[in-house]
C-alpha cells in the first residue's frame, strides 16, 4: 500500500486493485484566498491517476469540498457517512454510488478493507482504516477519538503500521481567542489524539489534517490560531513511542506499507503534488506592537550586554542550582519539560532572544530562539533597559502589561503525557528574569537558593553586599596592567587549573564568593553601578561570558590557595627567591 501526502487532510491512497481518493481540495486556496495551504504544494492534476473509489469523512468545507469534486467521475464508489445534507449534496453533483456507511460498518472493495472509525463529536463523520493484506494504515481524519475507540482498533486489526494523528486545536484556540479567552487550549484533549494513535502500537505515526493557514488581509490571525506546530508533535510522539516512529511529512511525500515491515518514506516522490520549503506558522498570541523598543542599534547593543551580564553572572547560576533541588518550585520546569524562551522587544522588528532549557540532565542556556521552545515571555526592550540601568524598578515587569506570556507544555515521562497543572495567572510560577529583577533588581544576590519569601523589589541600583572578604592585594593581582602575553597566559592556565582543582577537591565556587570578587574589581575602578560596568564592558570588548569566566576562575584561585595556605606559602618563598636571580656577569 502507498499512501501519497495531498496537504491539509488529502490522501491519495493506492493498493493492489484500488486507488482512493480522500478528502480532496484540489485548488490553491478555500473560501476565495481566506485559507491557503501549509505546508505550501503544488498540484499537477494532469498527473494524478483517476481514482477508483472517494472518501468524504464529513461535510466540513475543507473535506467536502464542492469545486474539487466536480473534476472527479460520477460513477466512481463513494464512502461517506450518515449525514443528510452531505448525502444530498453528493447526489446534486450526479455521484450516483455512494454508500453511507456506519461506525466500523466495513466496506470491501475488491482486496481493500475500508473501516470507518467513530467520533466522538456531534458532527456525523469518521477516520477510516485502511486495510490490505495484513498491512494498515489508520487515517484519524477530524475524528474525535476516544480510548475506547483505540482499543477496538487495536483489538480487531492489530498494530496498525501507519498512523496519521489528530493534533491541532485549531478551532478551539481560534474560538477562545476571539472570544476574549486568551491564549490557551486544552491540552488533555490534544494528548488525548495523541495517545489513541500511539495506542495501537503503530509502527509510524505522522501529525496530519491540519494543513491551512490564512492568507491575504487575515494572515495576522496565523500567529494565533494554530498553537502547534507539526514538528514539534512528531517530536513528543517520539519521545512517547520511541526514536523513529514519528515523522512529519509534507504533501508530495509518500509512505509504503508492507505486512510485517517497518513503513519507508519517501520525500517528494509523488509524480503529482510536491511542497516547496517555506517558513513555518508560529504561534505567538499577542500583540508585540505595544511593547516599547528602543531608539538605535548602539542602545539595543548596550542591553543585550546588560542582559546577557545578568543571566550568566546570577540568574543562570542560581538556576542551576534549583534545578536538581526538588524542594524549589523551579524544580516543576524540569518536571515539566519546560525550554521558557525569552523575547525582548527592542523596536524595528527586531528582537533580543534567550532561551533556558529545562529538559536534559543539565539546565541549559542559549541564545537565539529554541526550536522546542514551549513557555514564552515578551518583554518591553525600553522597561528592561530602564529597570537593568536602575532609572526604574523591577516591579515594573509585574504591574504594567510590559511582560507577556504564554505556554504550550506538553512533556512525556516514563511513557505518559505529563501536563502541568492549572493554576490562576496570580499562581503561576513566572519566568526566571522578570521574577528576579522584580524582586532583587538588576545588582542583586547570587542567590543559592530560591527564596519565595525575600522582598519583593530591591531598592534600584542597589548591589547586594557580601559577607565574603576579598582582600585589596588578591584584586592588585587580578588587575594588573602591563603583563606581557605569556604573564597573561599563565594566569589564564592558573585560573584554568584552580576550577578543575576545585571540582576535584569539592570546594564550592559558588555565588556569593564570585560576586564578592566582582564587586572588589568593581569597586577598585569605579565601576560602582550595572550600568558603568556594561559602558566599560562594550568600550574594552569584553563580552559577558568572558568576564564572568575570569571572576569565576579567579575566585577559584583565591579558594583554592586558601585550602593549601602552608604548601602555597612554601612554595610562594622559592618562587620569590628563583625570581631573584641576576646574571653573574652583568
């Protein structure tokens, strides 16, 4: 059996004897230009071998529909279902053998089994099962599926070899949002799709029947009816079923099934569709337009470097930290799967993007956009810039509609769907940046743990104090100038070899001690606000990473040279002494 990939929900299907056709839309676009394909195809209707039997699952206009049927013969079989206005319409267009057909009511078409499987929806259609030889393949269609429904397909046809999954919430998400409900979705329905087609132990599964996207003077509404995206579903049914049975198909595409082997893909075979490349439907629910930007590109640069200075040198580290302690509420993102992307809006069009990665063994940070990103926050680039320079507080990511988000976290543990729980907006746990600017402001602590109870906005520009004691002379030796390369790069193997040490001994670098180093070196120059530091950071070339690396590294020093006080002092009186050496001739 092959089975060709037409886009949206169409299907041409071939076995030995037969060739059907299902739900065809044959033309570039639905309801004059309002819906167009996606992914984007191309048709060569002079290629497509006629069929020999159609299959209508419903009446909805993107499956019946009427301009594409009229290309078709009348005299071919036709599968529909119970449905008294669908019905008459097939008969006006002069289709004259249609068999209306009931839940699992079989229908034999020489060697072809053909199964209509139930919804539960009050709409009258089905998905259908395809069956010949001891090969199957499950077309979910528009179905509603329930468990009961999987099990019966499991039960009397085995494991279904090729399966194509229900996943979109397009209507509902579409629905809600015109209708002031925001931007959400069930997901337990979505899972619910998911895991009927992964029920019967199919030996490939690919997301299908929801391959629209609106064109012309509706293409806003793009970014927020359609929440998921193909790939990101092929990915959770892998992570459910196992690497290699999932896979997100385009139109053009075809699948071969055979009784007993593992179905083979083929990428644009078809002699009559094909997909061109084009760029994905994203879904972002907001209005991005109210969110102040920032005024030219030097500005943009100046907060990326604040921002980035803020996350490596205590967000992120603190965020490692809760990470594996299960007491943290941060701990849930892990527990979630969650990767949180953020976006700051810094004006033009043109963003700042960051993303944590919540799902591996290690927190993980990027920069850029996350293609499994599932947790977002759009950001205001003025209001950050201003909270980071101190000019406004923190509290202002909370209070002004300057911060937006929006989720979609659906995670996979130990072969079941886990979804967060519902909580009310004051309730939920908000992203790692705003939560601790609101509270600590941008020179707060590095914190080691979280800390639900601290206040909620520190005083602006405040740097957080250290119990730690930096002495003047390990600052002198950091701050040195005039060294020559090699000097340098002794250091740099120094601060290298004392991280390592560290590790391996089990003294902790942690937070408090890194910032104490910092805010000496601050201190010795004057770079006593967030704001000079990154002035003089941008003037030197020093990127955030850098710096952070060499506050690290250097207070790794520190540490390690106080564990080994006597051995360093030692060996510090020889070193003194072999310094001391002059040529004997001068």
């Amino acid at each position: 059996m092959r089975v060709t990939i037409l886009g949206h929900a169409g299907l041409y299907i071939e076995s030995a004897d037969q060739r059907i056709l299902v739900d065809p839309v044959l033309s570039a676009d639905l309801v004059g230009g309002a819906l167009t394909f996606e992914p984007e195809r191309e048709l060569a209707l002079d290629r497509l071998p006629v069929p020999t039997a159609l299959v209508v699952t419903h009446g909805h206009f993107d499956h019946f529909h009427v301009p594409s049927l009229e290309r078709l013969p009348r005299d071919i079989a036709v599968i529909a279902p119970h449905d008294p206005h669908l019905l008459a319409g097939l008969a006006s267009l002069g289709f004259s053998k249609v068999v209306a057909v009931m839940p699992f009511e079989a229908v034999n078409l020489g060697d072809t089994k053909l199964v209509p499987t139930p919804s539960d929806h009050d709409e009258p259609e089905f998905g259908l099962l395809v069956a010949e030889g001891g090969a199957a393949f499950w077309h979910m269609a528009d179905a509603e599926v329930t468990p009961a429904v999987a099990a019966r397909v499991r039960r009397e046809h085995g494991a279904i070899a090729l399966v194509s999954a229900k996943y979109q919430p397009v209507v509902r998400a579409s629905m809600g949002y015109q209708r002031s409900r925001g931007a959400r979705f069930d997901k337990r329905e979505v899972t619910g799709w998911l895991e009927a087609a992964c029920s019967v132990d199919p030996a490939l599964v690919f997301p299908y029947a929801s391959g629209l996207k609106f064109g012309g003077r509706h293409a806003w509404f793009n970014r927020v009816a359609f929440p998921l995206g193909a790939d990101e579903v092929t990915a959770l049914v892998e992570r459910r079923l196992g690497e290699g049975r999932a896979a997100t198909l385009a139109p053009g595409d075809v699948v071969t099934i055979r009784d007993g082997e593992r179905p083979i893909v083929e990428r644009q075979s078809s002699s009559f569709v094909s997909s061109p490349r084009s760029a994905p439907v994203v879904w972002e629910p907001i209005d991005t337009t109210t969110l102040a930007g920032l005024t030219n590109d030097a500005v943009r640069s100046a907060l990326a470097v604040a921002l980035d200075t803020l996350i490596s040198v205590r967000i992120a580290p603190w965020q490692r930290r809760v990470f594996e302690t299960p007491s943290s509420p941060w701990h849930a993102f892990r527990r979630d799967q969650v990767v949180w992307q953020l976006v700051v809006e810094t004006g033009e069009g043109r963003r700042i993007e960051r993303y944590f990665d919540y799902t591996g063994s290690s927190f993980v940070v990027g920069e850029g956009r996350s293609a499994r990103a599932n947790s977002f926050t759009h950001v205001s680039g003025r209001t950050l810039a201003d909270v980071l320079a101190g000019r406004d507080p923190g509290v202002l990511l909370f209070l002004t509609g300057d911060v937006r988000t929006y989720e979609k976290v659906i995670g996979v543990a130990n072969g079941r769907w886990v979804l967060p729980p519902e909580r009310s907006p004051e309730d939920e746990l908000a992203d790692p940046v705003t939560y601790y600017l609101r509270r600590y402001g941008p020179d707060g602590p590095a914190l080691d743990q979280d800390e639900p109870g601290a206040p909620e906005e520190a005083a602006p520009g405040h740097r957080a104090p250290s119990s730690v004691s930096v002495a003047p002379s390990d600052i002198e030796v950091l701050a040195r100038q005039g060294e020559s390369p090699a000097v340098a790069g002794k250091k740099a193997l120094l601060s290298w070899l004392a991280i390592r040490e560290a590790d391996r001994q089990g003294i902790a670098v942690g937070g408090a001690d890194v910032d104490a180093t910092s805010n000496a070196f601050r201190e010795r120059f004057g770079l006593e606000t967030a704001e000079a530091t990154f002035a003089w950071m941008a003037e030197v070339g020093l990127t955030v990473e850098s710096y952070s690396h060499v506050m690290r590294g250097f207070t790794a020093v520190r540490l390690v040279q106080e564990r080994y006080t006597d051995e360093v002092a030692a060996l510090a009186e020889a070193h003194a002494k072999v310094a001391s050496a002059r040529r004997r001739d001068e």
